[in-house]
C-alpha cells in the first residue's frame, strides 16, 4: 500500500468533496433545529449552531461551516469564523450546560477570520472566552476533527472530554503555508513544513494529544462519504455511552486535567 504522506493527508483533507456539516447533520441527527446569532451583534453563517438528536438523545451540535463552490465559500467565508461565530458558539454551549444535553463539535477551517474588521470586534477574546467556558463547562463534549483544523480558530470550539480525528484529517498551530512562511520565509516548503508539524492523526494520536482516529475508506472519506460517517456515528455514540456517566462537574474537571497534562 501507497505511504500517504503528510502533505497528501493536508489535501485530501482540503477537499471540497469530502462531506460538509448539512451532510453529517442530514446523515447523523434528527429533529435539528438550527440556532443563529451571538445576541450581541450579527448572525456568522462560518459556525454552524442546532439542537437536534442523536440516536433518540437531545444534544447540541456546533461545527465550521465551509462551502463547496465559490459562491458557497463566500457565503460562509471560507469557513473562517468572526467573533461573533465564536460568541454563538459560546451562547449555544451554555444553554446546552443548562439543559444538560452533551455538546458534539465537527472542527473544519483554515483558521478564524484574519481581517481588521473581526480584529476590532474582539476576535482573539471571543476565542479566549470560549477556550475559558469550554475549560469549565459542566456537560460532556466531543470533539472530531473532519477536515483541517487550524490554530485557535479550530481550538475555541475543540477543548473536549473526548476528540477525534478522521483519519486524513489534520489538525495544527496554523496552515503548513503560513508555517513555511514564518520560519523560512519561503511558502514553498509547505511540503516540509507538514512534516515538520507533525499534524496528521496517527502523529497526534502518537503524542497523546487526541483520543483516537476514525479510518477513512481509501483515498478519504469523500469516497464513501457513507460508510466514513457511518464510523463517525459509531466513535459518537461510544464515547456518549462511556462518558454519559459522569456527573457535570466530573466532566469538568476531567477535561481541565485532560489539557493542563499536554506538553508535561
């Protein structure tokens, strides 16, 4: 079998083919009810917000919203989220905390938004803040990376009890491009940069950093967008299963261990 290397893993990845948060939603929940707005200022169709079931149980469901043609990407920016993305995120998180319901997040975006304006309105505290609510938050969450999951744009909606990566999923600092660039000023060597990174599922598994990878059908889940979110429903409600147990502040308290012990 063809090594995969870690830059072919970034495109496949990168993929407008592989499926999008309407399909895991279409495939995997019923009874969705899609939620908008941060209450402060303006609806960011980049993070995806709905209540809806999994296998008969209300859960929360939060997820980067990416597009699948240009006028697709436009409308959802890239799948880059503003703060107030983040602030929806965080209004949906809370009110799962209240009603007890397990908050399940799907982790695909080059990053949150760079621009002036997402700049000016708070976008590295809205990130800060979710990290924080997230850190303490008294219900369980879960966590799959499904495409590319980059810096603190992908991390504000994945500190988890439980998260998983698809198998040609990465997950990483910043873009392999943008890595190149800062430490060698050459965007070119993006190819190295993915392998300086260690940012595929088998390398962060290897660390310690997430809890497991869901295996793809050959040549990405694209391929059988069926069968992969089959394996998707079925690392979901295992993890649902073994973790429902737990009391809110147990759940808490796990996952705040969980992250302070990366990097010991």
């Amino acid at each position: 079998m063809k090594h995969i290397t870690a830059y072919e893993r970034v495109l496949i990845a990168r993929d407008a083919k592989r499926p999008g948060i309407d399909e895991y939603m279409e495939e995997l929940f019923t009874d969705v009810i899609e939620l908008k707005g941060d209450r402060l200022g303006k609806e960011d169709p980049a993070i995806y917000g709905a209540i809806a079931r999994f296998n008969g149980k209300p859960v929360t469901v939060i997820a980067h919203h990416k597009g699948k043609n240009l006028d697709e990407n436009l409308k959802y920016n890239f799948g880059m989220p503003e703060p107030e993305g983040y602030r929806k995120a965080a209004r949906l998180m809370k009110q799962a905390e209240r009603f007890g319901r397990p908050v399940i997040t799907f982790i695909d975006t080059p990053g949150a938004y760079p621009g002036l304006e997402a700049e000016s309105n708070g976008q590295s505290v809205a990130i800060a803040e979710n990290l924080k609510i997230m850190s303490a938050l008294k219900t369980l969450v879960i966590a799959i990376v499904t495409g590319e999951g980059n810096s603190g744009g992908a991390l504000a909606i994945g500190v988890a009890n439980s998260v998983w990566m698809l198998e040609n999923a990465v997950y990483s600092i910043l873009s392999p491009e943008g890595f190149a660039s800062i430490l060698w000023k050459d965007a070119n060597r993006k190819k190295e940069a993915c392998d300086r990174m260690k940012m595929t599922a088998s390398d962060l598994f290897e660390y310690g950093l997430i809890d497991g990878v869901i295996k793809e059908p050959k040549g990405g889940i694209q391929q059988d967008k069926l069968l992969g979110m089959e394996k998707v429903r079925e690392v979901i409600a295992h993890e649902i299963e073994r973790l429902g147990s737990y009391s809110g502040e147990e759940l808490a308290q796990m996952r705040y261990e969980k992250f302070r012990r990366m990097g010991a």
